[in-house]
C-alpha cells in the first residue's frame, strides 16, 4: 500500500480502508464487513448508502451547490429552516446554520451573549455548564465542556466553565430516591449561578442525554424542569446541546421533548445530515431573534460554508426521509429491544456495572466491582479494549470515557442506524457479547 500522508486518530496506526456501505453495515476494501453499531460517531442514523440522498445530492449540486450566505438565500435552505421550525419544540423557529456540532454550540453561545447585550445587559457573558459532559472541540466549545481527556492539555486557554455535577442516577447517594436525586442536582445549578452572580451569566449548556463523555447517561424525571425554573428565576438562557441527541436518535424528536421542556436554544449536528454532509445548526426562540433584530440586527457569527445550499438540501432530504420511514418512533421501539438485550448482557457480564440509554442512544459502563460499583482505573483501557475486540470481530462501537477517573467508569455507545431491524439487533449484541467476553 502507497505510504500515507493523512494525520489519522492514533499516528502510526494502520486503518483499513472503507469501500462502501449499505443499511447498517460497512465494507472495508478487503471485503470484511463491519455493522455500524454507533451510526460511526452517533450519526449516519439513516444508514448508509441511501438512494434518495444520493439523488437529492446530485439535483442540487447540478442547480448550484455553493453562493455565500451574504449574497444568496436559497429554495433549499429556506425550506430546511422550514422544516426544522415544524420539528422544534415551542417557538425555536430560527436556525443558524454552521458546519459541525462545535460550531453549533458556540453559535448558540455568542447567540445568548448577544441577546443580553442588546438589552443593555453586557455583564451577562458567563457560560454554567457541567462536568461529564461534551459540547465540541473548538476553543469555546472545549470551555463548555466537562470532558477532562479531551481538555486537559488546553486548560490554560480554556474559559474555565464546567460548574455543576450531572445527574448520574447509576452513582447517585445510596437511599436516595431518584426524584430527590433530581431535585439536589439541578439546585446546584442555582448555586452556582448565585455564586457567580447571575449579572453575570448569559447561559446554561446541557445534554439531554450526556454522551460522549458518559455513555448514554440518563437523567431523572423532574431534572429539566427544575433546570427550566432556575434559569427563568434568574434570566439564564437554556441551550440543549442537541448534536447527539436530536432528530430522533432519542425516540423523540429531540431528547428534551421527553421532558416536555422548551429550551431558548438548540443545537443540532450529527443525524441532522445523518453523515451525507457536515451540517449543523443553532437553533433559537423568536423571542430571542426579535431581541437581536431589534437591537444590532446582526448576529456575530457565521462560516464560509454555512447555509450552503448543497448541505441544506441534503439535510433537508435526510429530515424528510426520517418522516417518511418513521425513524423517530422506530427509534423508541428499537432501542427498547437493543436496551432490554444489553441489559441481559449486563447481567451476565461480571464487567459491566450498567446497561442504560434512551431510544437508540444506549450505553455499557464496565466497573471492576458490580457490587461496589468501583470502576476500573482508566489506564486498565477496558472499554478501549472492548471496541477493539469488537472491531475485530465487524462491529463498530463508540468510546464514551470522559476521563473523570474514580468518579466515573469506562464507558462505550451503542448507537446503531434508526433503520435497524429486530434481527440486525440481535446480530449485533452476538458480536457485542463474543467481544466482551474475549476482554474478561
Ligand atoms: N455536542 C455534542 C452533544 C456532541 O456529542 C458533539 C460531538 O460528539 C459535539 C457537540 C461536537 O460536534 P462536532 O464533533 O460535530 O464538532
């Protein structure tokens, strides 16, 4: 093979090469088969090789796939705004489009910063957000997040924001019931805002469901809707980090929707173009919108590539085929098979301490004492293990270890296509249950 140029993840390694793929399942150039079981990185939630996106690539790449956001709208991005309007919850009618989750996220930051400073309230720049949590990779975004792997050679030139603890039912107080558990978490938020005083705080970033840095991580009933009373009690905008967790992957449309909670914000990235093409989005309230248009009319923010009309209609052609397959209830229906057959593999597995998730977005903690909950030094690599086995073995699973060491355990994601059937699940936690057992 011709020496390689490309930085890859881990230097030095040698990575296959795809060729193609089709449903849930990809092909190497070598012919071997893998099932994405984590949709790559919580995203090709559609599958792959889908027809439809394909054609809705070509069409518009053959109108006009490039005129910049300054100059041009488009009939493609205009209907996407549209749709997404439809989708979100209360008045969350505005999109910004970006490129990536990180950007989304920041987006919604300077968003919320502005909003603020338009009212004559400039103090009011402060990120809350939590530990055990991931909002991107970029600067501002790697600030907002309570992912200690991933920040740690950067921290002097963070924003130093994480403030608050997520709910973490799995390890919550013993005796405490989940609903007081909910209660206790999401006053820290009050706290902290009290702490740093809330002239001072523009926004709270949360995931609905925490995933990157923690598996799947759901949180308890009564959670959000505290959050919501708190930030309203002190004007303290609420973003929901929506880039894994929305469009569907939850088995709602977006995660929050569980809770019947209306955030001010929302960002998507990941499913909202399901891999067929970076897209991105923040999301905000016509409040908000009206605030800004009122004020500046200009928001602060904005790539070369946002709102390009090749990525909107191909977003736009991946929301309308999650309609027309019925991925978002799919997804509820699936993930209550895919999390009742891992929980099964929990309790046969002397290394997996919890098998949780919401739709399909689940997760596997691996602890070294189930009874105690003690879970493995983060240098014993036992989730890193697990997916290298399962690589092996034609199963792709996604790393979810924050690096929080002795507070939280190894984690992975198990995040396979909306489109997955019963069987193909089956299948899957067959290949998950062969690679497990060859790391204990
Ligand atoms: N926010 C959340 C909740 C994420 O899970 C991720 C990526 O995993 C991001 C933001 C960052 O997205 P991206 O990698 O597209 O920049």
């Amino acid at each position: 093979m011709q020496r390689s140029y490309v930085i890859k993840p881990e230097l030095g390694k040698e990575y296959p090469r795809v060729s193609h793929g089709k449903g849930i399942y990809l092909y190497d150039t070598s012919g071997k088969r893998y099932i994405d079981g984590c949709s790559g990185a919580v995203t090709a939630s559609i599958g792959h090789g889908v027809e439809e996106i394909a054609e809705a690539m070509a069409e518009q790449a053959r109108k006009v796939s490039f005129a910049y956001r300054s100059h041009f709208s488009s009939e493609a991005v205009e209907e996407l705004g549209a749709k997404l309007a439809e989708w979100a919850p209360g008045e969350l009618n505005w999109s910004f489009f970006v490129n990536s989750g990180s950007e989304a996220t920041e987006t919604a930051q300077k968003i919320a910063i502005q909003y603020w400073q338009e009212q004559g309230r400039p103090s009011k720049t402060r990120m809350i957000s939590r530990w055990m949590s991931y909002h991107g990779i970029t600067m501002g975004a790697l600030s907002m997040s309570g992912h200690v792997l991933r920040r740690k050679r950067f921290v002097p030139l963070l924003a130093d924001y994480p403030a608050i603890s997520p709910p973490y039912p799995y390890r919550r107080p013993d005796g405490m019931s989940l609903e007081q558990y909910a209660r206790l978490c999401a006053d820290e938020l009050e706290t902290a805002i009290l702490r740093v005083g809330p002239e001072q705080v523009a926004a709270f970033i949360a995931e609905p469901v925490i995933g990157a840095s923690g598996g799947a991580v759901v949180p308890p009933d009564g959670y959000f809707q505290r959050i919501r009373e708190i930030c309203d009690k002190y004007d303290v905008l609420f973003i929901a980090d929506e880039v894994m967790t929305g469009v569907g992957r939850t088995g709602e449309k977006f995660g929050i929707d569980h809770w019947g909670v209306k955030p001010d914000l929302i960002t998507l990235g990941k499913g909202m173009s399901a891999g067929y093409t970076p897209m991105a989005a923040a999301m905000a309230t016509e409040k908000i919108i009206d605030t800004i248009t009122r004020g500046s009319g200009l928001i602060m923010a904005g790539h070369t590539y946002s709102a390009n009309p090749q990525s909107a209609a191909v977003s736009l052609a991946v929301l309308r085929y999650v309609e027309a397959h019925n991925l978002v209830e799919k997804a509820a229906v699936q993930g209550a098979y895919l999390l009742r057959k891992l929980r099964e593999l929990a309790d046969e597995s002397p290394l997996i301490g919890e098998a949780r998730g919401l739709g399909l977005l689940c997760g596997l903690e691996f602890v070294k004492d189930k009874r105690t909950k003690e879970p493995f030094p983060l240098s014993r690599g036992v989730a890193a293990r697990v997916i290298s086995r399962a690589f092996e073995n034609g199963l792709l699973v996604y790393p979810a270890t924050g690096g929080l060491e002795g507070v939280a355990g190894d984690s992975v994601i198990l995040s396979p296509p909306l489109t997955i059937t019963t069987e193909e699940i089956d299948e899957l936690v067959d290949l998950l249950k062969k690679s497990v057992q060859r790391v204990q």
